[in-house]
C-alpha cells in the first residue's frame, strides 16, 4: 500500500510541476499581454485541466493509475476555474477577495460534488462556502462597520451551517466521512468565538450556556445513542479547549491568590477526570464489542468509510481501531498539556503575586527551579506530565535569567537544563530540551559578550563550534548517565544545530577581515562534506539534514546569480518530467507484484459522468464569457468619470498585490449622511454625481427613483458599508507586484467607467 501511495504521488507531482511550469512560463509575461489575451489564456487553463482529465480517463499503459489522475485533475480543473474568475476580478479591477468569487466557485464545486460524490470535491465545496460566507460579512477590501448584535447573528449563521451539515451526515442522507469531521470541529471553533467575552461583552457569558449544552450533548449521543470513540475523544478535546478560553477569561477578570488556588484544583480534578474518562471509554468500547460480536468500523462503515469514486468501499476494521486508539492517545495527551499549562499559569499567578510587584523576577526563577529540579529527580511521573513541566521550567527560566539579567543565575539554568537533557529519554523531548539549551547557552552568552563589538556574530561562532564539538565528540561520550538512546539524539541534534549557526553567519556582519566570505565557503564545505560522508554511511536521517541544508544553503546565497541563468518555468518542467520518468518505472516495477493499482479500485468520474459533467464545464465557460463581454461592453460604452481618492496598500493571496482605494463620495456629507446612517448594512444606494471646475465629479445628492438628472449628472449605484458610508465596487486596483507603495505616494484621481443602468468600472488610477 505504501508503494501505490508513493507511485501516486510521484505521477501527481510530476503533472503539477509541469502545469505550474506552464502556468509560471505566461505568469512571467503576463504584464505584455492585453486584457482578452489573459482571458484566454485563464480560459485555456480550465479547458486544459478538464481535457487532460478527459483524455486520462481512456488512457491505457500507466498500470491502473490513469483513473486516479484523471480524477485528481479533474479536481484541479474546478480549481483552475476559481483561479480564472479571480484573474477576471482582477483584470477589471472588481473586489478583491470578493464573496462573489467564492460564491460563483462554489457553485460548480458544489454540483461535481453531488454529481460524483468525490471527497475531493466535498472538502472544495465545503471551505469555498464558507469563505463566501466570511466575505459577505467581513470583507477584506471594504470596511464595515457591524455593531455586537450583527456579528452575533453572522456567528450564528456558521453555527447552523454546521450543526445542520453535521445532523444531515450523522443521518446519512449526506455521505461524507471528511465533511463529518470538518463540520464538528468547526461548530465547536465558532461556538468558542461566540460564547468569546473579551469580543462579546454583553451575550458572550450567555453564550457559554449553549456550548456547555451542545458539549453534553456531544457525549451523550456519542457515548449512548451512536458510540464512536473518535468523535467522543474530539468532543473531550472541545471540553479542554472550553476549560482553557474560560480560564484566561476569568483570570483576566478576576485574577487572585484565591483564584489561582482554585486554578490548581481545577487542574487537579480535570487531570483525574481525563485518566477515569479514558477508562471508561476503553471499558465501555470493550463491553459493546463483546456484546455485538462486531467491531465498530463495520457497524458505522456507510457513514465512516471514506470514498474516492461513485461506490462506497470497505476499511479494514483493525485500521479503524488503530485510528481510534491513537485518537484516543492523542486527545488524553492533549488535556494533561492543557491541565499542566493552567496549573502553570496558576502557579506563575500565585509566585508573582506572593512576591509583590517589587521583584516578581525572583519568584519566576523560583517556580522554575521548582519544575525543573523536581522533575528532574521524579522519573515516576507521568512522561506528558513531566516532560511538559520540565519544558514550561526550561521556558520560565530563561525568562527569568533575562529578566534578572546575572550571568551566574543564567549559568545555574543553562546547566539544569543541561542535566534535564542527560534525564530525558525521548526522541522529542532531547530535541526540544537540547533547542533550549542552546538559547540559554546564547542568553548566557550574550551577556558575557554584552561589551564586545558585533557580539551576536562572536556568539553565533561559540555556538556552532560547541554543538560542533558535540557532534564530533558524540559517538565516543561515555558518561554512566548518558544512554544509547540519547548518545544517537545527541548527534542528531547537534548536526542539525551546528549547521543551523554556520548558515546563520553566513548572514551576519564579519566581525573579522574577510569574514563574510570565509563563512559562505566554510559553511559550503562542511556540508558538502557531511551530506556525501553520511550518505556512503547510510544514516539518512543525518544525510537528510547535510542536503536540506545545503540546498537551504544555495538557495539564500546564490538565488540571485543562478535563477535567471535556468528559467523558472524550464526548472519546474525539468523536475516535472523527472518527477514522471520515476513515478512511471516504479509503476512498472510494481505491476508484477500484489501491490498494484487495481488493488484498491478507482473509477474515473469524467469517464461515468461524462454527459453531467460536461454541462458543468460548459457552464462555468459561459459564466467566464459573460462577465468578460459584460465588462468589455462597459468599458466601450460607459460615461468616463474622474474622482478623487486616497489609497492604502493590502495584498490579495489569489489575485497578488492592489491598492485599496477610499473615494471621497464615498462618504457624503449632510444631510444625506443622516438619511444613509438609518439604513441597513448592504442596503442598494444610488448617488447623483455632477463635474466640478476642475473635471472631477463630486456627490450632488441621494438618487431618487424616477427624478429627472440635469446636464452633465450621473447615477452610480453601491451599497451601504454601516455607519454612513457607500462602497461602489470600484474599490480594488490590483498593480504589478512590489508597485503597490509607488500608486499610494502618487495615485489622487481615478479614471471609472459608467453605464446608464449606474454600474461602474475602475479603468486607472494617477496623478492626473
């Protein structure tokens, strides 16, 4: 199985690299083409992802793969579609990050979705409306202005989207494994903003109620009505996220000595509840196993199992057990973490409060030689438990020493944490303890060094030569309490260490002659020397570490000097084509063996869908034809106008960089800003503009239904934003990347397009 999953992943590697090659290669000469030959291209990008799709669906010669690529870029197709309307949002200047883009996304997501019931397409469908959703009401590009009760109602709204999507699975007539998961965890994230008081001040005490009740309910249907460990171990989980918010909250508003005593009864009692929860849990699965005969998977397998075509299949019952087990473990960890950081806190509340506000400092240092000698010593306790307050101790500790600022109290921790590391036994806990010797090594260091010039590049150097010490001298330590296991930790993480501060000074000042240039060919050598010794020594792990470095290494130095002798897109195509050549021997390798792709059944859905599908594409292909001629009429036959602006810079993560633009109508004076403050939010508008002397159209008046313009006015529709305020949707200039602060220094006027019907749209924006 492992073997088909990495043949799969090989091919759909190699077909992504291409295409971003592709797509890279037109990105590089985007700013010479016009406005239809970047519609084009974005339309030819869409039809180029369905037709790869289409023509895989009746390939043959790729051992069974075909179908699972075909689907995949299928899946890509729909993506290609989103990134096309947002390329037309910003060819003609339309919001950006609009909840219309999403909105017009999720539409053929949403209809591939119920057509071919591919998980793909569920998870697609499920986040681009919930993104419509946030930027219907929280947009990026327009400030809005909602009061608590508005973002209430918003927040409720996810809260039902949710709950009902939940209920609909949990019923089966939705069936979506993915979207089971995806709509519980995100009803429990909005019913912790909801029930959120620093936000909402007058209901969000109320609020908590409500999660308390749906919380209850959680392990009460779970546990009684549909047993399913997984989902009772991530309603636990949700009960540890509510303990946590609530603490901050009340310690917020009510710290005291009483009430951090209470925080460590808290921590007492949910750290008990969390071992006899569990218990109760195992005995409870293990009683209702023995009395079905069955295990869970195979009664909760139409809801549960995950789908990859048209038909449901089958998962093996043990490998559901092992996923509720680690679950299971995940979860119980996760509340000893949370219970010992609210103890902390409670404890760090109680030190500096008992030591008066004069020199907190001391008792910081004094709860933090507390959690490490104690931990240190007691090897009995429970490992998370430990290793978790042993961490917070190392944390504080530092602090501490900063904070006092004495280098003999930062060589005591820097030397406990020492000793913690020779105590410690786990591959993570030696990493994470080593990671903080080294910045308690650096703040001790620092301070020696407080008078030296360039002191930070002299500290970089002790550390590289010490964790380079250790790595030499690893192998031969014999130290009664230095074991096996951390003797090979110890050179794992001090190769990593030392390679990271030798590449570190290759960005730093030279704090001797020609130091700058002696770190680049140090730091080249002593990796190129490692990744090729490790790698005839066979220790991947630490051949892995020299290679990852050394291309970290040649990518900062010498991006600028390679990366326009060797194209972009050639480089992506090359590895493209690499990445296939591989993925199709190993493929070929495999067919012979058990483990091939006929092993695990995959039906091309282009292939059984072709009629349905096809109409989608069809459909979101018009959509991007009407909206373009839409847009072209507009700007052939729409009144040009000239307005006054003030710009800011933001950064659109699809369309790239624009500048968001404020116009002076956009806030109009009184007394029509008495009439527009008692509108709704969103409320349709319409404003009369007239020209100035200077040729810049100014606001005249409301637009009333029907009334007669003088010469020269105009209508321009929009739309109330709150608090007086108009938005247009002629607010978004998107510009070249890097650009966006040269158009906000010189930008003051905007050149707008407006039909008679009052639509507008942004044409450029200058100095003139």
């Amino acid at each position: 199985m492992l073997r088909l999953q990495a043949v799969r992943l090989g091919f759909l590697l190699g077909i992504s690299l291409i295409l971003s090659a592709m797509i890279y290669f037109f990105a590089a000469n985007w700013g010479g083409m016009d406005r239809l030959e970047k519609i084009s291209l974005a339309t030819g990008l869409v039809i180029l992802f369905y037709g790869v799709s289409f023509v895989l669906s009746r390939m043959k010669g790729l051992f069974g793969h075909q179908h699972f690529l075909s689907n995949i870029v299928l899946v890509g197709g729909c993506i290609s579609f989103g990134t096309a309307v947002a390329l037309l949002d910003q060819i003609y200047n339309a919001h950006a990050n609009s909840y219309v883009l999403f909105l017009v996304w999720s539409i053929p997501a949403l209809l591939l979705a119920w057509i071919t019931r591919y998980p793909a397409f569920h998870v697609l469908s499920y986040f681009l409306v919930h993104l419509a959703l946030w930027f219907y009401f929280i947009p990026s590009s327009v400030f809005m202005a909602y009061e608590e009760p508005y973002m209430l109602m918003y927040g409720f709204i996810f809260l039902l989207v949710n709950l009902v999507l939940f209920i609909l699975i949990e019923s089966r007539r939705l069936r979506s494994p993915a979207l089971r998961i995806l709509s519980f965890v995100v009803l429990h994230i909005t019913l912790w903003f909801l029930s959120n008081s620093f936000y909402y001040e007058t209901y969000g005490v109320y609020l908590n109620v409500l999660w308390v009740g749906i919380l209850a309910a959680g392990f009460y249907y779970f546990l009684h009505v549909r047993f399913n460990t997984t989902f009772v171990a991530l309603n636990a989980l949700a009960v540890s996220g509510f303990a946590v918010f609530k603490f901050i909250e009340l310690t917020v508003y009510h710290s005291s000595t009483l009430f951090f005593l209470y925080g460590l009864i808290f921590v007492a009692a949910l750290l008990t509840g969390n071992v006899l929860f569990f218990r109760y849990l195992r005995r409870l699965e293990q009683t209702r196993n023995a009395e079905s005969g069955v295990d869970e998977a195979h009664a909760d397998r139409e809801s549960a199992a995950p789908t990859d075509s048209l038909e449901s299949k089958p998962v093996p019952s043990n490998s559901a057990h092992d996923a509720r087990s680690i679950m299971s473990v995940l979860v119980s960890r996760i509340i000893k973490i949370v219970g010992i950081l609210i103890g902390s806190i409670s404890l760090i509340g109680l030190a500096l409060i008992t030591t008066g506000l004069s020199h907190p400092e001391y008792g910081l240092l004094a709860l933090s030689l507390i959690f490490m000698v104690s931990m240190t010593i007691w090897r009995s306790v429970d490992s998370v438990i430990r290793y978790t307050m042993l961490c917070i101790g190392y944390i504080i500790g530092v602090i501490a020493a900063l904070w006092i600022d004495n280098l003999a109290v930062s060589i005591i921790i820097t030397l406990l944490i020492g000793l913690g590391w020779l105590r410690s036994e786990g591959r993570t806990q030696l990493w994470a303890t080593h990671a903080i010797w080294n910045l308690s090594m650096g703040m001790m260091l620092y301070q020696l060094l407080d008078d030296v010039p360039r002191s930070f590049t002299y500290m970089m150097m002790i550390l590289a030569l010490i964790n380079g010490g250790l790595l030499a001298a690893h192998s031969r330590l014999t130290a009664p309490s230095l074991h096996e296991n951390a003797r090979k930790h110890l050179g794992e993480s001090s190769l990593f260490f030392t390679l990271l501060f030798l590449l570190w000074l290759t960005f730093l000042q030279s704090a001797i002659p020609y130091g700058h240039l002696m770190f680049n060919i140090l730091n080249f050598i002593v990796v190129t020397y490692l990744a090729f010794r490790y790698l005839q020594q066979h220790r991947i792990l630490h051949a892995t570490i020299s290679v990852v470095f050394w291309f970290l290494f040649i990518g900062f130095q010498y991006y600028d000097l390679l990366w326009p002798l060797l194209h972009k897109s050639l480089t992506l195509a090359l590895l493209g084509i690499l990445a296939l050549v591989l993925a199709y021997i190993a493929a070929r390798r495999a067919a012979g063996s058990s483990e091939t792709a006929d092993s695990i059944p995959h039906n091309s859905l282009i292939r059984r869908r072709t009629i349905a599908i096809g109409l989608v594409i069809l459909l979101q292909l018009a959509y991007i034809g009407s909206v373009t001629v839409y847009k072209e009429t507009l700007l052939q036959s729409g009144t040009t106008v000239k307005l006054e602006l003030v710009p800011v810079d933001p950064r659109s993560l699809l369309q790239g960089d624009y500048v968001q633009l404020g116009y002076t109508i956009s806030n109009p004076p009184s007394p029509a800003q008495e009439t527009l403050i008692a509108m709704p939010y969103r409320a349709r508008v319409s404003v009369v503009l007239a020209p100035g002397a200077d040729g810049v159209y100014t606001f005249q008046r409301l637009y009333q239904s029907g009334e007669t313009l003088e010469t020269g006015e105009l209508v321009l529709n929009g739309r109330m934003s709150g608090g007086g305020g108009i938005y247009y949707g002629i607010e978004s200039y998107f510009v070249p990347e890097g650009t966006g602060l040269d158009v906000q220094t010189n930008a003051r006027y905007a050149h707008i397009r407006i039909s008679a019907a009052g639509d507008a749209i942004l044409e450029s924006v200058g100095q003139d």
